[in-house]
C-alpha cells in the first residue's frame, strides 16, 4: 500500500515555472465543480453563491463549532486551516444533497421521530 | 452516502487526492491501491484501506497535458456516514413492505412469503403500521420465503396487515453468525448507498452505529448510520 500523503494533490502550482495564482487555481476548482476549502481570511474574497456553491455543513456533536468547519489545506494560501481559525468547506450545489444535510432538515427529521410514536393522531391514524 | 457527524465531534477535515480511477459519483467510498496511482473506487462488498469518503467527482486520465485528477474526501477515521437504504442493487428502490398475514398473539412472529431468501438473522425487524407502531426488534430466526421472529416480543399482538420493514442491519452484535447486522452493509451499485435485501452481515467491512426509520416514509427514506471499519488511518486490514 503507497504511503498516504504521497497520493495528496498538492493543489495550485507555486514553483516558478508554471507558478499559478490563488484566482486561477480557484476558477479551475469552480469550473470543474470540486469541493473548495478556505481559511478564515481568503474565504472573505470567495463569493460561493455567485459560483453556485453552498457551505458544507455537518453537526457537531460536541457543540464547540457551528457545524459549517471544515479544516484542511487553504485553495488559495495553501496554509492549514486549522492555524488560521478554522476554514470553511464549499460544495458545488448540485452535490450538495449527496455528500451533506442542510441543519434545517436535520432538525425536522429529529424532532417528527422524536414526536412519532406519542402523537394521538398518528396512533389514530395507523399510519 | 452523506456525512453524518464525526464520532468525537468537532470540524471535518478534508484533503485533495489523486485519483487512480474515474469517480463519477460523489459520496462514495474511496480506498487505497496497491498498483494503481491513486484513490480508487470499491466493490459493492469490498473496501479494505478505505481512506473516506468524496465530495466530489474526478477524473482520471493518462494523457499527457491532462489537468492532474483529483478528488476531496472526508477523511476522518471517526466519520459516521449515513447511506439511503434501498431495496434493490440500485440506488433508490423502495423496501419491500412486509404484510404479516398470520396472527400472533405472542407479539414474536411476522408471517409473509416476501421475507426473501437473504437471511436476515442479525438484522431489524420495524413495524410501520399496526399496533406496534415505529417498535423495533432484532431478528433471530429466519425461514426463507416465510416468516421472521424476534425474541424479544412487540409489546402488542401482531395482527393480519400489519406492516413492517425487515433490514439487514442492526446496531447490536458481535460480527458472529445470528448477530451479525452490525458488522457490513453492502453498497449499492452506485456505490452511494445502502443494498438493503441482501444477507446480514454481508457487505463492506463497517460497524452500524444506528438506523434511522423516516416516519413519513419509511420504505423510501430510510438511512442507516455507520463507521468505516477498515480504515486506513484506523486499522490496516481486517
């Protein structure tokens, strides 16, 4: 089995010869409509729903973030998120529903199980 | 499949690898290769050294001047992944409805030739109409094209129509034959969720954290929760 971190993509290209700037490799992202991630201070240059992307959300069971963290390595800075107060994670729109849970649906699953077997109209009813 | 939390919580951490193999469906598996140069895709049964699972689609090609393929995966060993279950192979067909055609007063047996013939011993048994109304057991004896019994009663009679859903998985066991709904779940053939009607205990090495029946509508909105169990990060190959 090859060594894990020898599979990474290094992502944009900073040599050089064929130096790629944080822009371009984003609009290469976006294009091919790949998951971006960003750290807290290039995110603010990222307009995700002019490009059709939506925040990647999953719930934190321990409740110390929002749920909308992701870390890894910064698109642009390449920097690792988790020394620049956390990074956000995008998903192009049309992959949302396959890969997470907007929080609203979350909360409404939960709270109609939670409610299922107790309500008069649903014993009533005989679903 | 969908991340549904990362078991000891906190942010989910991402990483960008290349890709061994064409990925054209997002929230599947990804795994280790041995020869390939890159992730690559399991089988519907197989996914030893698997490293996560996508967020996104890649491309693999071996031409020269090709963008190099990547793909994102969510790579944390603690993920707890929730996949639809389907009823078929392929992704999106709904369970098939058990209509118990016997009584039992017991509350221990479901009567109906549409139990199949993958045994299910190890798996649950749902009631989604009737008396015993969203009750759940685990089943513990099989007969093929028959019946199913639990040994554990349903706090009330079972009556004729009442219905069910019977699935291969279960949050309890220990991986040993009987009690083995807890150790796989064999993928669909998008690789994206749940083959729900085959044998307990087949499938992709995983441990089943929870099975989550929707109320509304349970034969197609149905999820089970579970954890890689042959990670690469967690343990080589079982």
């Amino acid at each position: 089995m090859p060594f894990v971190d020898s599979l990474e993509h290094p992502g944009r290209r900073t040599t050089i010869k064929g130096y790629q700037s944080p822009a371009s490799w984003l609009t290469d992202l976006v294009t091919l409509r790949k998951f971006i991630i960003l750290c807290s201070f290039c995110r603010t240059k990222f307009n995700h729903r002019k490009n059709r992307y939506r925040r990647f959300y999953c719930q934190d069971i321990t409740g110390k973030t929002d749920g909308f963290q992701v870390n890894g390595r910064c698109d642009a800075c390449k920097q690792n998120t988790v020394l620049l107060n956390g990074g956000s994670g995008y998903v192009a729109e049309e992959l949302y529903s396959q890969v997470c849970e907007e929080p609203s649906s979350i909360r409404r699953v939960n709270a109609r199980a939670k409610n299922y077997a107790k309500s008069i109209w649903s014993a009533c009813n005989q679903k | 499949m969908i991340l549904a939390y990362p078991m000891s919580g906190g942010a989910e951490n991402v990483r960008k690898f290349k890709v061994g193999i064409s990925f054209t469906v997002a929230g599947v598996p990804a795994i280790m290769s041995a020869t390939l140069p890159g992730v690559v895709l399991p089988s519907t049964t197989v996914a030893a050294d698997a490293i996560g699972v996508t967020t996104d689609t890649g491309t693999y090609s071996t031409t020269q001047g090709d963008a190099e393929g990547l793909v994102s995966v969510m790579w944390r060993p603690d993920n707890v992944y929730k996949a639809l279950m389907s009823g078929a192979a392929a992704a999106g067909t709904a369970l098939v409805k058990l209509v118990n055609t016997a009584v039992d007063t017991a509350g221990l047996t479901v009567t109906d030739a549409d139990v199949g013939t993958a045994d299910m011993d190890g798996g649950t048994l749902i009631c989604i109409k009737g008396a015993n109304l969203s009750q759940s057991r685990v089943v513990t004896t099989f007969t093929s094209g028959a019946s199913v019994a639990v040994t554990v009663p349903f706090l009330n009679d079972i009556a004729i129509n009442d219905e069910f859903i019977l699935i291969p998985y279960a949050d309890v066991g220990t991986g040993a034959a009987g009690a083995d709904g807890n150790s796989a779940v064999q993928l669909t053939s998008d690789l994206a969720g749940a083959n729900a009607v085959i044998a307990s205990g087949t499938g992709i090495n995983v441990v089943v954290v929870e099975v989550v029946v929707d109320p509304d509508d349970p034969t197609t909105k149905s999820y089970v929760l579970f954890k890689l169990a042959d990670h690469v990060y967690d343990i080589d190959t079982i």
